[in-house]
C-alpha cells in the first residue's frame, strides 16, 4: 500500500512508541495528527522532532477519558487534513505491582477506562471517515499481559486489572475487523517487555532488583527487550504491507509467551 499523502491519527504520541510511529510515518510522507495529554514536560521535544521532517504535522493535547472530547479530537483531524486513513490506538494505562502495590479503585478505574473505554471511543468516532478511505488502517496496541496474566516473573510488572483489559482488546480487534470489513482492516500488535513499557527505560523497571530483571530476560527467548525499531518495524509492515490481513494479532515480545519451558531431547524410542 503507498501511503504517501495518507492522514494518521496516532494516540500516545508525546514520546515513546508513539512518537516513534508518527516520525516513521512522517518519514514515509504520511501527514500525522499525534494526540497527547499526559507528559507536558515532552512536547517541546517533540515539536521539534517533528518540525525537522518537513512533513505537514498536527499536535493536538485530548483528555480521551473525557468521551465527549473525542468527536472534536476527530472533527479537528478532518478539518485540517480532509481524510482520515490510518489510526494508530496506542492509548493505554497500567498499573504495576511493584509501583502501586494492591488496587484501589481509583487505579483500576483509570486502567479499564484508559486501556479499553478510550480505544472504543476514538475508533467509533473515526471510523465513518475511516470507511470513506476506502483502505482504512486501524492498529490496536495491547500487551501480552492479556495473555500471561500476573504470573511468573511478570507477577510484578503486570496487574490483574490491566492484564483483563488487554485480554478485551483483542475481542475488540476481531469484533472491529468484522465492522470495518471490507474497506478497513483491523490487526493488533500485543507487545512484550519494550523498552518504554515495562522495560528498562521505565521507572517500574528500576524497582525491580538485578535477579528480577534477570528473570524478564531469562523467560524472554531472545534474550533482550523489545526496542521503539522493534515495534516501528511491525507498524509499517501492517499498514504498508499486508493488505490481506485483518483481525489478526502480531507478538512483538521476543519469545516471553513461550519462554519458561524447555524442549527436552527426542528419545531414542524402544522400536
């Protein structure tokens, strides 16, 4: 797919990840929107970052948990830039045991609204626009916490509530494929231990102790967490190169899902 020209929204887009995939994008001269709200202290940086690409580029600062925000996030996407092709739900919220220690409601409120009830509302809103590109690109960011749950040594990086709430975006991911169908596909990237989540360059990381963070990397296949290139990689690859792909999940976790358990050798057999 030649996406040149093409108009993204990417939620989460201050730093991180998400700054990560609006400056791939814009380097394949894709005209982004990049929402933020939180992290204040980023956004100079990534203006900057962003006006050096020369790409034309719209910021725009939505609380997404207030829902009846939303409309306007898109109705300014739309009034800049006329068309809404690719969005980029990288929007989520999670607490870690070791940060937060046991729930309150407060924090598994804010995880459930943020990681599930925000994604909905913003695809709902986008998605008429979406349809009327004819090759709508939506990619859903969950964690493989919806897979492991909070066991083994993600018992301290992944809560129970954010682990239930990225097990719901993949319903959400197949129920979405089915409605956008056939001129929108719908995938999800799940993502491991990255280094902005849940790894080392994130202050959860470093309440772990060495034999903590040993044990990450030791139930992780490859050996090492993922980087921002690792996930940039896995966007551009859905959105420019599988056009016969939806409702589907991408791991980006280097093995983690698979590590714990070894392949014993095949046995001689007695015939």
């Amino acid at each position: 797919m030649e996406i040149k020209d093409k108009v993204a929204l990417v939620l989460g887009a201050v730093k991180g990840i998400g700054k990560g995939i609006g400056l791939a994008l814009a380097n394949e001269g894709v005209k982004v929107a990049l929402n933020y709200f939180d992290w204040e202290e980023s956004l100079d940086e990534l203006k900057q970052d962003f006006a050096e690409t020369d790409v034309e580029h719209l910021i725009i600062k939505t609380n997404l948990l207030e829902t009846e925000k939303v409309q306007g996030l898109i109705r300014k996407v739309i009034d800049r830039f006329g068309r809404l092709d690719i969005l980029i739900n990288n929007i989520e919220r999670g607490g870690w045991p070791v940060v937060h220690g046991k729930y309150v409601q407060e924090q598994w409120d804010l995880e459930m609204a943020t990681t599930l009830r925000a994604k909905w509302w913003v695809f709902d809103s986008a998605l008429p626009y979406l349809k009327s590109s004819e090759n709508g690109v939506v990619i859903n960011f969950s964690s493989i916490a919806g897979i492991t749950g909070r066991s083994g040594p993600a018992s301290l990086i992944f809560n129970d509530g954010y682990a239930a709430a990225n097990r719901g975006i993949s319903l959400l991911t197949e129920t979405w494929a089915r409605i956008g169908a056939p001129h929108v596909r719908v995938n999800e990237i799940m993502l491991g231990i990255v280094e902005t989540r849940h790894g080392e360059k994130t202050r959860g990381w470093k309440l772990l102790n060495k034999a903590q963070q040993k044990a990450l990397i030791n139930h992780t296949l490859l050996g090492r967490t993922g980087t921002i290139e690792d996930v940039v990689n896995a966007v551009l690859f859905v959105v420019k190169d599988a056009p016969f792909m939806t409702g589907s999940v991408i791991k980006i976790d280097g093995g983690y899902t698979l590590g714990g358990e070894t392949v014993q050798p095949m046995p001689k057999g007695v015939l």
